[in-house]
C-alpha cells in the first residue's frame, strides 16, 4: 500500500510539472474583454540635436496619464490638451541619446522615429564656497548641473544634490584639515573645459546658533501633574522677551520633604547635535514667596539651578550651561523631565 501511494503521488508531481512548463507567455490584453488603448506618437515637435531642459510637443493619441521618459530618464509632462491628442514635455537636464517613449497606466507604450541626441550648454563656475571640515559645500555657477565629476586635490568626491545654479558637494570622505588649501577640479558633460579652482579654503566647521523650546505655553496648555493650582496666564507687556503666556504654580511648600509635582516634555528634546547648550528661562515669585524646580534626565540623572528663587515679584531671566552642574551621573542630552 506504501508503495502505490508513493508511486501515485510521484506521478501526479511529475504531472504537475509538465503542465507548469506546457504554459506560454500571452499579450498583456490578451483574453480580456477591455481594449486596452495603446498611445501613439504621430509627431515630435523636434529631432536629432535638441537643447536640455527644453519644452518640445508630442502629437498623438491616447496621452491620458502618460508618462513621457528618453533612455529610462522620465521628462516633466508640463500638459495634455482636452482631447489627450497633444502634449507638452520638458526634457530633463541630463540624457542620453535615445528614442522618446510615451506610456501609459497599462504599461503600453509607443516610441518616436527619430532618436534625440542631447546638446549641453557651456558650464561656468562662479564660485567655490569654503569646505567647512567633513561636511557639504556649495559650487555655484551657470549650467553647473551638469558637471558630472568633482574632484579635491585629485580625489573624488560625490554630488548630492544639482540646480542649475548650484551644486551641493559631500567633502566627509576625506580628510581635510582647518587651514589647509585644496584644490576643486571638475568633468563636465559640456562643450568646455572648467578651470581648476586652486587655494579653496578649508575652515572649522560651521557652529549654527539656534534655539530649542522645551515649552513655550503660546497655545494656553501645559503638561504639569501634582498638587494645584497650576494654570497658563496672560501677562501682555509684563511678560519677559517675545512671548504673551507663562505657566504659574502654586502649591504647598513642603520644602525638601515632598515633590510638588512634575511636568514632562511629550517630545523628547534632542540637544546632542548642539555645542555648548545653555538652558534659558523666566522665572517669578510672589512678594514673600519662593520656588524651585530641578531638572531631570531619563536615566533619573538631575541638576539644580540654585536653591530656590525668590524674586519679590519680579521677572528674572536664568541662562546656564546645560551639560554642567549634574548629579547622580552622565548627563544624557538626548531626554529631559522637569520637575
């Protein structure tokens, strides 16, 4: 009995397998009942040697959706007139020679007659920014979209993005020094020959001065949970710098005995990135009163900014280092918990 059914089932996989292989490919409209149209290109407004970027029309049928692409480069439909006869396409910067293909959202397409042959214009470079060190610099210029190669001091270095008037260059690969001179060479797919830039500055990175708000109170909420009363106010013209709202507290004073409450930014704020960070606030007291707030990190790491403030009514302005005054340990500037 084992045996038959090893047998019968061998016979029906080999059966399997003929059928799987006896299949031929068909046409993609092939056994359905739709027509599936198919564009046709009866006209191209130009042939042979045709300006980059420039707009060319296409005369046909069919040109609903199309997608207009020269050697697997897509071309920018700029627009498909009412009865999708006839199209205007902008060729893009950099082609190669090739046929125009129309397709459409069925796969089907059509070609032109006639190959295009891409003609590039002279390339001028204006200017060569400072390499700040292991970062990205700008080349600007007339038609410098089109420069295919940059070299520093002979080593090659990648393009990441290109306009017309601007290309953006990645310097990270290699290592450059603050103070040392380079020089920036390129390969152009243009008719001329670029000059070589000489003495091309290398500086210390740029240190981008900016700020980070942690809370701001501007839409009227805060995130504050413990023992009332907590609230947002309007100051006006009280209020210290550009701002209208302040959150306010008041509480018991349990002194160092009891934590009132806390108040947790919902995104973590991530200082990493900055250079010497300060945190910079407004605080005010009532006459007679003080407060006091620590800061804490994700990993219970915490820092005081003083022991309490008291500041008879008055707005007081704070701004200390960041990264200093920490305890329990590593300060870790990725999170931070006010409390």
């Amino acid at each position: 009995m084992k045996n038959i059914l090893k047998y019968s089932l061998f016979s029906f996989l080999l059966g399997l397998v003929v059928f799987a292989t006896g299949c031929e490919e068909k046409e993609l409209s092939e056994d359905y009942d739709i027509n599936w149209p198919i564009p046709e290109i009866t006209e191209v407004s130009v042939a042979g040697d045709v300006a980059i970027g420039s707009q060319i029309t296409v005369k046909g049928a069919y040109f609903a959706d199309a997608v207009v692409t020269i050697n697997g480069i897509e071309c920018t439909v700029i627009s498909v007139n009412d009865t999708e006869t006839e199209m205007t396409v902008e060729l893009p910067r950099i082609f190669e020679q090739g046929l125009l293909r129309v397709a459409n959202v069925f796969n089907r397409y059509s070609e032109s007659d006639e190959l295009l042959n891409p003609v590039y214009p002279e390339v001028t470079v204006t200017k060569v920014n400072d390499i700040p060190q292991g970062l990205q610099f700008k080349v600007e210029g007339e038609n410098v979209d089109v420069i295919s190669e940059v070299y520093i001091d002979g080593e090659s270095v990648p393009i990441l993005t290109r306009e017309p008037s601007e290309i953006l260059i990645n310097s990270g690969e290699l290592d450059l020094k603050p103070g040392q001179l380079v020089s920036v060479s390129f390969k152009s797919l243009g008719p001329n020959a670029i000059p070589e830039v000489a003495n091309v500055n290398v500086i210390y990175p740029f240190i981008e001065y900016k700020e980070l708000i942690i809370w701001d109170f501007e839409d009227g909420n805060h995130h504050y949970v413990g023992e009332p009363t907590a609230s947002v106010a309007s100051g006006g013209s009280d209020c210290p710098g550009n701002v209208d709202k302040f959150f306010q507290l008041r509480a018991p004073g349990y002194g160092w005995d009891k934590v009132t409450g806390e108040m947790t930014s919902e995104e973590v704020p991530d200082v990493s990135t900055f250079i010497n960070p300060y945190l910079t606030f407004a605080v005010r007291t009532p006459a007679g009163s003080a407060g006091y707030f620590q800061m804490e990190d994700q990993n219970g790491n915490w820092r005081h900014f003083g022991y309490g403030f008291k500041t008879d009514g008055e707005w007081m302005i704070i701004s200390q280092p960041l990264n200093e005054s920490w305890e329990g340990g590593e300060f870790d500037t990725r999170a931070l918990n006010l409390s």
